[in-house]
C-alpha cells in the first residue's frame, strides 16, 4: 500500500503511516496532540474508535478481497498499521551533576599535566645550571687547576728538587707563581709543634671597616668567607719566598675548603713574634700587607682565590714565639660583596724555630744524586735527555 506523508498541526512533526489511516483520527507520536490523518473520505462514526482504522470493507470505504484469499467476498481481518516517524529522537537534556562531573575531570587532568610539566622543566634547568657551574668552575681552575696546584705543592715538598743535579738540569717554563702558602706537612724532616685541640666558644665576627669600632672577640677564629661560614680548625705560620704567611685554615692543610692568608714581610734581623699590625681601608703602599681569602664551591674542584692589597681592615697581634707556637688575635673585614669577616684568638704553630733562618743562603750537598733517584726525578719532571 501506499504511504501517507503529513506534519503534525501542533509541533510540526514528520509523520508517515499507510493509506488505511485517511480520515481518521490519531494523536501525535511527538507531542501527544490529537489530528486526523489527511486523505480519508468519511469521518470515524460515532462510538468508533479513532485509533482503531476501520477495516478495508467498511463504511465508506469497499475493497475486494484478493483472488487466492480463501474466504473471497469476506471482510478482511483488521491489522495493527504502523506509524512510522521519520523525524530525529529529541536529544535529551544532560544532567548538571555529569556537566560538573566531567569539567572536574578535564580541571584535574590539566592540573595534574601542568604540575609534572613544571617538575619536568625544573628538572631540566637544574641540570642545565649544573653544567653551567660546572663549566664556570673548570674556567677558574677545575680539574687543571687542582693538578697544577698539586704539581706546585709536590715542587715544593720534593728533596730531589733542591739537590745540585735537580738545581743544575733544565728547569721547567712555569706561569707566574701565586703567592700561596705551601703546607710543612712532610717538607724535608721539618718538625713542628701542632696546637692543641681549641675547645673555646665560638661568639661570631660582625664586619666593619670601621677600624677603630673594629672588635676582636675572645674566641676562636672565626667569621665568613664569601658567605660561607668559617670557624678555623688551624692556624700556622709558613714562609714563602722571603714572607712569613699566617694561614687561618678550614679543612685539610694540602687544600683547606675555606682559608685566609696574611703575607708579613719582616725586616731584615727582625724576627718572628711581637709584631702588631693595624691596617685601615684607606691605607695604602709598600707597608699593606697583602691578604687573599681561598674558598672551595665545590670539594671536587680547586679552591678559588682573590688577593686585596689595599681597601681592607686589620688588627693583628702576634705573641711572642715559644715551642714553635706564636700566639695571636686578628680581626680582618675585607670589601668584597659577600662582606668576609674574620676574627679571633690564635695558636699558630711555625714551620721553623727562627725564620730568618731561611734568609741566609744554605750551601747544598755536594754528593752526586744516584742514578734512581735521578731517574725517578727525569720520570716525575718529564726531562729528556
């Protein structure tokens, strides 16, 4: 059979079912509104059904039955007809509660992707700020530094190095030599007294360069050095060339973590002990002692170094030498950025008894080095022949 096609009057919905349902009257499968189908010759009778179609053989409407029907010229039994709606469903309406649901799920996904992306980028700026002190370190020094500082400390200790053979052979092309302190530890036999063990409180330093409101506490040394903070584990007293270098150490003596050097040059017959020293941050000339701050950044690398010769304050008192121990009191502040201060009390042991001792030249030995001794020598130097 054909189909009817038509719109709902009320809500305008698309509806198609077959022709058997002209005429009568149906309600809406969108909006439940009553509606006569369009087509139809002769109302639904009184006491009908609208919903109910009449059957084919009705009033009003005649109809044959097919020719293989069994029961010819018979009505037609009656059958459901359906109503076919060719319009989309109605979206249905989504709920606050999943709207909320779901927007807390995308809040919590972008929050958790933004917290590991910023630990992600943390994490690769630290490690590129690693390589970048890393780097700076090796430029002041680093690996090379440490092995040339080293190299400088064996020269210094070695005996083979003052021999005739070792005075006599080539000398090896040096830089500019630093005005370091070299440890007495191991140098040639020398003995010295160590100082005992500072059991004292420490009352910290406060920086001035304000020289005559400058305080030395009654403590052991101690203080920061550029914005490390430092309490002196030894003090001594090293020569180096004609100066005697009052080293305020941290660490171990071969290379300290953190130390203060104090050059004094004495003049000639004057020996060690009594001296007092007051130096103002305007003063400046030959009389300044030059004093250099040395701190580590890193315990893998050489210590870093910076000399003043003029700009700092100064009180220094050296005690009179007894056992190769020289007792003293020093206060420094120097005029860097870090403000480095440095003040105590002292028991700084000396590498020799006199030092004007090593003023006066010392004939060597004349007994000819042996040949393993001069091997071992060549070997360490790298001297060829």
């Amino acid at each position: 059979m054909a189909d009817i096609k038509f719109s709902c009057p009320h809500c305008n919905q698309h509806i198609t079912c077959d022709e058997l349902w002209g005429g009568h009257q149906l309600q809406c499968p969108g909006c439940q509104g009553s509606l006569i189908v369009p087509g139809g010759e002769t109302a639904a009778a009184p006491g009908e059904s609208p919903l109910v179609p009449r059957p084919p053989g009705g009033p009003g409407r005649l109809s044959k039955a097919p020719a293989h029907s069994p029961a010819a010229g018979a009505s037609a039994p009656a059958r459901n007809i359906p109503i076919r709606n060719l319009a989309p469903a109605v979206k249905k309406k989504q709920s606050p509660v999943v709207k909320f649901a779901i927007t807390a799920a995308v809040l919590v996904v972008l929050g958790a992707g933004g917290y590991f992306g910023y630990m992600w980028l943390s994490e690769m700026q630290s490690k590129a700020n690693a390589k970048s002190r890393e780097a700076e370190k090796n430029s002041d020094g680093g690996q090379v530094g440490h092995i040339a500082e080293l190299n400088t400390v064996m020269d210094g200790t070695d005996p083979a190095k003052t021999s005739p053979e070792a005075s006599a052979g080539r000398r090896r092309p040096s830089a500019a030599p630093q005005q370091v302190a070299l440890p007495a530890d191991g140098s040639g036999g020398a003995v010295v007294n160590a100082a005992p063990t500072d059991t004292r409180p420490v009352i910290p330093a406060v920086w001035t360069l304000d020289l005559p409101t400058a305080k030395i506490p009654e403590s052991r040394v101690n203080g920061t050095i550029s914005g490390s903070n430092f309490v002196a584990e030894a003090a001594r007293i090293d020569p180096v060339g004609t100066a005697q270098v009052l080293r305020l150490l941290q660490g171990q003596p071969v290379s300290p973590d953190r130390e203060v050097l104090v050059y004094l040059h004495l003049k000639p017959g004057e020996k060690l002990g009594g001296q007092t020293v007051a130096v103002s941050h305007e003063m400046i000339g030959v009389g300044v002692p030059q004093v250099t701050k040395r701190w580590k950044t890193d315990p893998k690398y050489a210590a870093r170094l910076k000399s003043f010769s003029t700009g700092y304050a100064m009180k220094l008192e050296l005690g009179t030498l007894t056992n190769n121990l020289v007792p003293g009191k020093i206060f420094l502040a120097l005029p860097d950025d870090e403000k480095t201060v440095v003040a105590g009390t002292f028991n700084a042991s000396v590498l020799v008894a006199d030092p004007n001792m090593q003023m006066t030249p010392v004939a060597s030995p004349t007994t000819p080095t042996p040949n393993s001794a001069r091997a071992a020598f060549d070997q360490r130097y790298g001297i060829r022949r």
